[in-house]
C-alpha cells in the first residue's frame, strides 16, 4: 500500500491495470489486492486511499471480475468489510457532532 501512495495518478493505474491476466497479471494477483485492501481496511488506516484504489480497480477490471467467480467472492468480502468500517465511523462523526454541539452550547 506503501508503494501505491507514493506514486503519481498515472502510476497508480498502470500498476493496477497490470493485476488483471490481459495486463500480465494473474486472477490470483487481483485477489491479492482485494484481500489487501480489505487489511488495509480492517487496521483502519488509509481509508480514503483504499476507497479511491478499489473504485479504479473495478473501473479497470469489470469485465475479467464479472467473469471470475473467485474475484467476486473476495470483493463481497470487502464489501463487508467496507460497510463495517462505514458503520464505525458514522457513529465516530456522529460522537464528534455531538460533542461539539454540547461544547457550542456549554
């Protein structure tokens, strides 16, 4: 994920367009990363940035994802994943609304 964050948008793409098997890459590849990005969701760090890398890769990777089995199975995955993690900070922000409203009116 690292690797990712410290490259330019351009690099980003390249990078997650070689996953697929038409890039040079493998379906196993591609489901290394969807397990990473839920990981990366998981510890609750760089959110907005696995946000923005899943969005692409399925931008990207729609037709090779819609015919592979195995690649849907780990995105439902993360897809439970992501509404957890949606669950946890909604209720965050609403804890944070609601302490700052009370400090305002204090």
């Amino acid at each position: 994920m690292n690797m990712l964050k410290d490259k330019g948008p351009s690099s980003i793409e390249i990078e997650l367009q070689r996953l697929s098997p038409e890039g040079g890459g493998s379906v196993k590849l591609m489901i290394k990363f969807v397990n990473l990005c839920r990981y990366v969701m998981e510890s609750a760090f760089d959110f907005e940035a696995v946000q923005s890398y899943c969005a692409l890769f399925l931008k990207l990777h729609s037709d090779t994802i819609l015919e592979n089995t195995e690649v849907c199975d780990a995105l439902s995955k993360l897809q439970n994943t992501q509404e957890k993690s949606w669950k946890e900070l909604n209720y965050d922000m609403t804890g944070a609304s609601a302490l700052v409203t009370f400090c305002k009116s204090s």
